[in-house]
C-alpha cells in the first residue's frame, strides 16, 4: 500500500542560506571558489578526518570497511561443474575484482581467462591475462582458487546500471554470467570537497535526486555512528547542522574514479527511523546508484 509522506524537510532556499549559516561562511567570500579536487590534506597515517570531525565523532579515525560477501555468480549447473563466486573490492583507491572458481567437476580445469561487455563504470581488466595471473595454472576437481584481479576504470562506457557482464574461459568452453558492482567500489580516496567549493556547487546545480530510506534503528539512525561509517566506504564528511525541530543535516561529497563528484544531504529525523537523501551532482549518470548505495549502508 502507499506509505504516508514524511514531515517535509526545509525548504533550503535557492539562495543557499542554511548552508551559508551551517558553513558559517560569508555568500560574497566564494566567488571564485578553488577547484573541486584540492581538498586539503588532513595529516598522514589513519587519522585523516577534517578539522571538527575528532569532536564529532569521539575519534578521528574512521570504522573499517566491511568486506563485501562474494556471492555465486554462476552454479556448477551452469558452469558445467566450474562455479563462480564474485565481489568488486576497493583497496587503497584501487577497484578490484575478488573471483572464487571452484571445481565441482571430475576433471582439472585451467586456461582461465575473462572478457568484460562495456559497463557503467568502464570496468576492465588490467590486463588481458590479469585472471589467469591470480589463478593457479590448474584447479584439481574438489578444489578451489581466490583471486584478486586489479581492474582499470578506462574501458568503454555502457549504461548498465552498474551491472557488469562477463566471459569466462576455461579449457571446456567460454560462460556467460554477469555481476553487480556497487558505485561504492568505485571511489575515489581523494573525494573530499573544499566547504567553499561544496557550497558554491550545491547552490549552482538546480536538479536534485531524492530518496527516503525507512526502517532505520536508533544505531542506525545515529549520525555520530553513520559518519565514521560512510568515511570508511570513501563517502566524506563536509558539515553538519540540527535545525530548531531536532533535525540533524548531514552533509558529505564523493569523488568516482573517473573525477565524477557527487553532493549529498542526509537528514534524520530523531525517533522516526526514517531519513531523507537528497544527491546533486553536474554529471548524474551515477545518482540514482549512489541513492541506493547510500540507501543500503545507512541499513547496514
């Protein structure tokens, strides 16, 4: 059935003011802001969080990033006894793909390679023989292999909605089979946007995306637990604000490995287990993939 509407977050005003008040910034002192990609560097080692961000989150260091679950992306049905297990992984401002090929048939399996179809985030291969360099030269029957193939963000670009599809070669025939890789995979560490470019930006892009995630505990709904959170997955910590009815907006930028930014708002609303997402971005190609992936680690 429809869902009653959520009280109305407030009108933020095409001027831009709450987020001159919440910046404490003067309107006139951002005429030419700086470029979106020199955000300041926060200090070596893991404590890297911007000014502010120590008292805001207790700790400066952000929670470590769970690792993703790779999940049966072909069955040994399909495979003709080689099943394919997958995950795409972020490490150290890098995309990579996590590949399980395990043996269900009676006979050793080699000459592993893979091809990508052209994808939403031009996902390839580093190179072509990049699996079979993270892949013994033969997996026995009953046996198993994990590999970490590295990845480029330069192939072609598809709108796939992030979906990524695949073939696979082994020393029987060449498989078909397709995985989901999460925009959150694909950020960049760099992605931490200026406040004075942020706020220039966030009044300069009129349309907006708009999302609402519901069924949020009161852990998850917490902001002093949400930002360390999304910090961790790449997602930055520009500002925050509680509004005069307890509201508590919270704002953050993000980077893509190809320079694609994206501007978000999250707001909560204290008790409701509801929040708002409000996503901007110049090239929006990604947005509707950032809102659910944004959507999904508020809900994890």
């Amino acid at each position: 059935g429809a869902q009653a509407a959520p009280p109305a977050m407030p009108d933020r005003g095409t001027g831009g003011g709450g987020l001159i008040d919440l910046l404490g910034l003067d309107d006139e002192a951002y005429t030419a802001p700086p470029a979106m990609g020199s955000a300041p560097s926060y200090g070596s080692g893991p404590s890297y969080a911007p000014p502010g961000m120590a008292d805001l989150f207790g700790s400066p260091a952000p929670a470590p990033a769970a690792a993703p679950t790779a999940k049966v992306v072909m069955d040994a049905q399909r495979g003709e006894g080689m099943q394919v297990r997958s995950a795409f992984v972020s490490q150290g401002g890098r995309v990579m793909q996590q590949i399980t090929i395990e043996n269900h048939s009676p006979a050793p399996l080699s000459g592993f390679a893979i091809q990508y179809n052209k994808n939403s985030f031009g996902l390839n291969p580093e190179t072509p023989g990049a699996l079979a360099q993270v892949l013994p030269q033969q997996i026995p029957p009953g046996g198993s292999h994990t590999g970490l193939m590295p990845l480029v963000t330069s192939g072609p670009l598809s709108d796939s909605k992030g979906l990524v599809q695949m073939a696979i070669k082994n020393n029987v025939k060449v498989f078909y089979f397709q995985d989901a890789c999460d925009v959150l995979a694909v950020l960049s560490p760099d992605g931490r946007v200026e406040r004075g470019a942020f706020l220039e930006q966030w009044k300069s892009i009129g349309q907006e995306h708009r999302a609402e995630v519901h069924g949020l505990s009161q852990p998850q709904a917490n902001v002093d637990a949400v930002c360390p959170k999304l910090e961790a997955a790449s997602v930055f910590f520009i500002a925050r604000r509680k509004l005069p009815d307890g509201a508590d907006m919270v704002y953050f930028s993000v980077k893509t490995l190809h320079g694609v930014y994206m501007l978000a708002e999250l707001g909560f609303r204290p008790g409701t287990g509801a929040a708002t997402i409000v996503i901007k971005a110049q090239q929006p190609q990604y947005v509707p993939l950032f809102a659910e992936s944004l959507k999904a680690k508020l809900l994890s």
